[in-house]
C-alpha cells in the first residue's frame, strides 16, 4: 500500500493556519514553565522575504519549537522596523503616502513569514509607526531629555545630498559614503539633537565581559569605542593670551613635538591665521570640510597639499621652544581636542607631513639597531627627552604625566572615540521629535498628556527631498506649552535606530496604556536568551540598544538591575547573489515564494540548514534544493502510517534500529545545542536511509519526527497526527537518550595515507591511540603502500580516524 501523496501546500497552509489560530506559540506572564526569550532582529518592510530572511527566521524558529518541546515558556515575538527612508523614497516619486506603502510592504513581508513556518505569538506584534508605539518613543526621549541625556548643539554634521538628511558616524561607510543611498557624505554645520552615549562609555566597554557574544562583534565594539589612556596640556600660543589644548597617548614623545596641527574646523584657526596667510588658509578649510572623514584620514593626495602654516607658533612646554601651528586634514575636530602636537620620530602621519613641509624631526625613542624604516613605534629608552632620558615608554608615559600635573599644565586623560549620538532627521517618515520652540521660553518639551505627535497625512513630498513638515503650516504651528504664546514644533525626526533600541522591551508587555512597559514583565522576560541577526549591525543598532537599556534602567523605567539586553547573540552569515549580499536596495533578490509553492517551506527551510554552517556566507548560485526536497518524500514515506513503502524491522534489526533512534537523540541534541544544523540535517538523511536498510520501528520513526520537528515543522506535524489522531508534535516533549542503548562496543576506524582512504578496520570504541597506531600501521594495504619507508606522522584520532602522512 502506497499511502497518499504529501499534499505540500495543503499541508503547509493547515499547519499555518492552526498554529496562528489556536495560539499555539502565543505565552503569558503567569506561564509556569521556566522563561527563555527568543529574538530575531525586527526587519525593515520594504516587501516580501528574501532568502536572507528566510535563513535568519528559520534559524530563530528552530531555536523556538526546539526551547519549547525542551520545557521552556518561549517568548517568541515578531514586528516591524517600519520607519524609514524607502518608505519616503517612494511617496517622492508615486506621492502614495508613506504609511500606505508601509502598510501594504507589512502585509507582504508577514505573507512570507507565515508560509515560511515561523511560530510567533502574534498578539505582541510591535511596529515602528504605530501612534501607541510612536507615544511611548517620545515619551522615552523627554525621560532623556529631563535627565540632561538629550541635547541640542550646532555641530558639523555628517550630510548625505542623495538622502537630504544628517547622518549619524556610524552610518558613514569606510570609504566615507552613505550606507544607503551611496553618496559621497560631506559635513555641514547645524543645530541637531544628540543622545549623549558617551556618559556610557565605560559601561559599554566594561559590561561586554558577562556578554556571550561573538568576540568579533565585542572587538567591532571596543574598537568603535575607542577609549585610551594619555594626557591633555597647554600649548601657550607666542604673542596672545591663548593656549591650544591637546591630548595624546603619548606623552613621553613631547620633547619630539616639532610642530601642532588644526583640525580644519577648530576655532582658534580663524582667530590665529596671519593676514598674509589668511586666503591660503581659507580655501583649505573650505575644501577640507567638503572633503569625506575616510578621505582625510587616507593616504589619498599628497601630504603637502593636505596643509598649511597659519602663521603663528606655539610654545612646546617640555623644551620651551616655540614650535609652527599648521592646518591640516588628516586632524578631526571630532577627535580628542581637534587639535595634535605632531611627534614626527614617533608617528609616521607626522613624519610624512614633517617631510612633505621640511619641518624638523626628533627621535625620541632609541629603535632596535636592526630598525629599517622611518617613524618608530616600538617601545624602546628614551632619547633626546632629558629628564626622561633612558626610560622606558610606559614608566616615560607616567613621569611625564605627573610632570605636566605637577607644573598645572595638564592632566592625565581618558578619551574615547566614541562620539555622542546624532539623532535628528530630517526626513517626514519618522518618529517626531516631542520639542517646540518659543520666542520667550526657547526650547520647550511636548508635555506627556499631548503625546504621541504623529506627523500629518495630508503633506506633499517634493523631488527635491526636503521634509513637507517644514511646510506644513497644521503641523509647524502650535503653542507653548509653558506660556499658550504661539510657537513651531521641531520638524526633524528621530533615527530609526531609535525605535529598534527598545522596541524589545515592548515585545514583554506590548498592550500597556500607562507606560512603555511594565518593569515586572521586563524582569520576567529580559534578558532576551537569544538574540539573532547580522553581524552589520554590531556597531549601530547593537551599541544603541545596550546605551537604552542602561539608560531607561538608571532612569527607573527599567528595572535597575538589567544592565543588558542580549544575553547570547548569534551572528548568521549572509546570502550572496551576483557576488554581493542579497538585498532589495541592490535588487539581486530570490524570493521565496516560488519555492513555496513547489517544494514547500520545509524543504527550504532544510536547505537553508544544510547548506553551510550557519556561520558562514552562501553564494546562491551554488545553493541546492533537489536533496533536501527528496529528503522530505523520503521521510513521508518512511514515516506515512498508511504506506508500507519501507517495511518493520524484524528480528536483531529491531534492537539494532531502536539502538540507532537513542544515538540519533545525542546527536541531535548536541547539534542543535552547538548550532550545528547542517551536521543535523546530514545526520537526519543519514537515518532515513538506515530506516529504509534495516526497516521501521515505532520507536525509531516517532523520534525521527520529534527530532526533526523544529526543522521541519509542517511535515512531521502531519505525520505525528496521521500517527497519533489528535497529538500535536510540537506540544511534546524532547526525547531524552537512554545512555545504556547509546555506546557502542565496537566503531569502525578509517586508515588514510596523505589524506586518501587505504583500509578500514572494526576496533573497540575505547582503543587507546597507541592501539590505533598499531592497528593502522599492521593493515596490509598501509604496509605494502610504505613499502619498508617509515612514515613522517601518524595522526590519530582515535577511534574513528589514522592518517599516516607519508614521505
């Protein structure tokens, strides 16, 4: 008997459909099972999934169903980024409205999730312009705002012309284009609105300890932060009362100090430039400031037209000597104080610029006498420093410190690179910004019973890019709060990476009225158990989401004691298409629909597993699917009560079989334990093909579908319930291995020379490696291949494997 064909949709759209129906996946507070907080990182709506969300949400759905049948009250929640430029983009040019494209991009992308399989509970669903969401964002900011954690500045911004708006440094790509649009980013002075991250600095660094995270993504964060050790001190300028403040690590190297540099934006340029030296000096900085920060801090162009002398001169404190001041571009102004003592000896900037003006150079550090280079950077005696003359640079470093201290000069100095966060937009798609401004009151913030401020529907978008807010008389003009005079609102916007900074406290308590969430249900839940998504994010929404919760938890909207957000953080590699990351921004997409409607979401979602370890990046082109989905008929067959395609196992095959379901249930385990999907999915097809050897046992094919149920959801639910009338397969248990069943008395041990299989040989499981060496080197085919020659290795990994590397 044949049994019915596996109906794939059929199937796949039931099992949809009664997992979002009944609720199967939706959890409470009042759960008593111990709670464990599964997360992928909400996506942007821009349309239907791509093969990247379907790795991403595959891999965040396994870890559910597997949490699940594990013991563990699973919250597993879903939503939406849905602020954004894209949305902005396409009103520009069709005039829909942004929150009409949203909306329709929304129903698409939860289209695609569903038919992926995903399980979520879908009464927490959470997106970035809902106006209850959009209240309690800015009701966060005015608690930072209250807190001195939000401020307003004039700055030199970053400036995107494709985009019309300001970007934040991390949003500035390495060869100092915008991470959307692609644009070369340029700066510009205005008033903007900071978060101010920095108070945080140290947290952020030091808290990374207790973090299961990828050490790459702690390195990328470290570094960003970028805190160092030195000092600060005045450089009395010759001829007026001023002094140029700077910071180095190294100050051990002053006595080297042979001329200071200007960033280009620093005011004391303008103030000290010479007449004679004032045009020169101007059109540098003019074309500095258009000039990218990769592009200043490269080697592109040469170093004599990258600066000017302004025509004055400073003081070097350690020498008493007046040393040049020069403008140049490869100083920031975002940088420590924007201003640098130049130490050509010691740095190699400052000795290719030394060079490039003719300007003196002075070694203060004696290098190795096999040193071959210019600047020398190495640790080494002090030269050329007196009083510092023969020590070495940490115990130079802490003298000269105490020195500077002592004549009240200078001081010692923490400094970071981190910059505090710019967060205004201005764009219309966004979350307002909660502030107005009064003739008589300044800036004045939105009071908490007027909130949410939801940006108008009836605006129109220009081609120039420039927010309709700006124009909107309804939205623009309103009153002050503090006096009922006539006042404007702020018409920029807040970043969306605001939204994603928190929208995870909100998944634990998404229906409160009262507050952004309840603190009891944060504590519940927080932190979330596992976190998934790119590793692009390591900087940006990641750094951000940490400074959040830090913040809210000090401001007692959290509770004080989660210092963190994402206990564990999994990174997946991306899919490649044409040889770049699949996105719809460059439009090398494959969507998964098509795969939907043939093989079927399980056989995807498996070949998604199989392909590669999770960690890795996949070409799409070299991604197959005729396996996986060959797979799946091959289990209906194997598993379908009403077949007999693959007949019960009789006699001795029934032990060895049910011998073989244990081991499986350790293996698996350990897998999806370790992340090992693929080893998993290889270890299922492994199985199958042992099942249609040996025959079936009930056992053996019941712990196949339990085992391959949160990889598989659709199919082994189905099979579970023609096996089991009324059972559900992702409401049991996990099946826990019977260790007596589990060892093995005997394994076979593969004998390789250079690498090639020349023997195999059945040997104890517990051969020690000597024995195995012996075995290995006593095969005859080992022993006629060496023909008399003594082997250069034997490699033993006993008691699987010997590879004898020869000659």
């Amino acid at each position: 008997m044949a049994g019915p064909p596996y109906d794939i949709q059929a199937t796949e759209r039931k099992w949809q459909e009664r997992w979002r129906d009944g609720g199967t996946y939706e959890i409470d507070i009042d759960d008593p099972r111990p709670p464990f907080y599964v997360l992928c990182m909400y996506p942007y709506p821009s349309g239907p999934a791509h093969q990247g969300h379907v790795r991403n949400y595959t891999f965040g759905d396994l870890i559910t169903r597997f949490r699940t049948m594990n013991g563990y009250g699973v919250l597993s929640p879903i939503g939406f980024d849905s602020f954004g430029l894209n949305a902005e983009n396409a009103a520009i040019k069709t005039g829909t409205h942004p929150r009409t494209f949203t909306d329709a991009r929304m129903a698409e992308l939860t289209s695609s999730l569903v038919r992926i399989g995903a399980a979520y509970d879908w009464r927490r669903l959470v997106f970035s312009h809902q106006p209850e969401y959009i209240r309690w964002s800015q009701w966060i900011f005015l608690r930072m705002f209250e807190a001195g954690l939000a401020y307003r500045a004039n700055a030199p911004v970053n400036w995107c012309p494709g985009c019309q708006t300001v970007l934040a440094n991390e949003q500035v790509l390495s060869d100092g284009t915008c991470e959307r649009s692609g644009d070369v980013v340029t700066k510009r002075d205005l008033e903007q609105w900071f978060f101010k991250i920095t108070a945080y600095a140290d947290q952020l660094l030091d808290d990374m300890a207790s973090l299961a995270w990828p050490d790459r993504v702690k390195t990328m964060q470290r570094n960003w932060i970028g805190r160092s050790e030195g000092a600060e001190f005045d450089l009395p300028v010759v001829g007026s009362d001023r002094a140029i403040r700077v910071y180095t690590t190294r100050p051990d190297t002053s006595f080297g100090m042979t001329y200071v540099v200007l960033a280009p934006e620093h005011p004391l340029v303008v103030e000290l430039t010479a007449p004679d030296r004032r045009a020169e000096v101007e059109a540098f900085v003019d074309h500095a400031r258009n000039t990218s920060e990769v592009d200043r801090l490269s080697s592109v162009g040469t170093l004599s037209k990258r600066g000017c002398a302004i025509g004055a001169e400073a003081v070097n404190p350690f020498t008493g000597e007046p040393v040049p001041i020069y403008v140049a571009d490869y100083v920031l102004s975002t940088y420590g104080t924007g201003a640098i003592m130049a130490v050509p000896g010691q740095d190699q900037r400052d000795w290719d610029f030394a060079v490039a003006h003719d300007l003196a150079i002075v070694r203060t550090v004696q290098p190795p006498d096999d040193f071959e280079g210019d600047a020398y950077v190495g640790d080494g005696p002090a030269i050329n420093s007196r009083w510092l003359d023969g020590l070495a640079v940490a115990e130079a470093k802490a003298k000269a410190i105490d020195w500077l201290e002592a004549e009240g000069i200078g001081e010692r100095k923490v400094n970071y690179r981190l910059r505090d966060w710019l967060l205004s937009r201005q764009r219309f798609w966004g979350c307002p910004i909660p502030i107005v401004y009064c003739p008589d009151h300044g800036v004045v913030p939105v009071p908490d019973d007027q909130l949410p401020i939801v940006a108008p529907d009836d605006v129109e978008f220009l081609p120039t890019g420039e927010s309709p807010l700006k124009h909107h008389e309804g939205f623009l003009n309103t009153t002050c709060p503090t006096c009922g005079g006539p006042a404007v609102r702020e018409t920029d916007t807040m970043d969306t990476f605001v939204d994603s900074s928190w929208y995870f406290l909100r998944f634990c308590d998404p229906w409160n009225e009262d507050r952004p969430f309840d603190a009891d249900a944060v504590a519940h839940w927080m932190p979330v158990g596992q976190y998934i998504g790119g590793v692009e994010h390591a900087i940006l929404h990641l750094m951000y989401a940490r400074f959040f919760t830090k913040a809210l938890a000090d401001l007692g909207v959290a509770p004080k004691e989660m210092r963190e957000p994402f206990a564990r953080l999994f990174t997946q590699g991306m899919i490649r298409l044409g040889g770049s990351k699949m996105s719809k921004t460059k439009g090398n997409l494959s969507t998964p629909e098509d795969y939907f409607d043939t093989i079927g979401a399980d056989a995807l979602r498996l070949g998604h597993l199989f392909v590669a370890p999770p960690t890795d990046d996949v070409d799409w082109e070299s991604f197959g699917t005729d396996g996986v989905s060959r797979f799946v008929s091959r289990l209906w067959r194997v598993a379908d009560p009403e077949s007999d395609a693959v007949p019960a196992a009789e006699g001795a095959a029934v032990a060895e079989v049910d011998r073989a379901a244990h081991r499986l249930i350790e293996r698996i385990t350990e897998d999806y334990e370790r992340w090992s999907y693929n080893t998993a999915v290889a270890a299922f097809m492994e199985f199958v093909n042992l099942l249609h050897k040996q025959g079936t046992t009930p056992f053996a094919v019941d712990t196949l579908l339990l085992l391959a149920a949160p990889a598989a959801p659709h199919v082994t639910a189905e099979l579970w319930e023609r096996r089991h009338p009324g059972g559900h397969v992702h409401e049991e248990p996990w099946p826990v291995a019977d260790t007596a069943l589990t060892s093995v008395d005997t394994v076979e041990m593969v004998i390789q020379i250079n690498g090639k299989v020349r023997d195999k040989a059945q040997v104890a499981a517990t051969i020690s490696e000597a024995a195995a060496e012996e075995v290995a080197m006593a095969s005859p085919k080992v022993v006629e291949a060496l023909a008399g020659a003594a082997p250069k290795r034997v490699i033993v990994r006993q008691p699987k494997l010997v590879n004898i590397v020869a000659e």
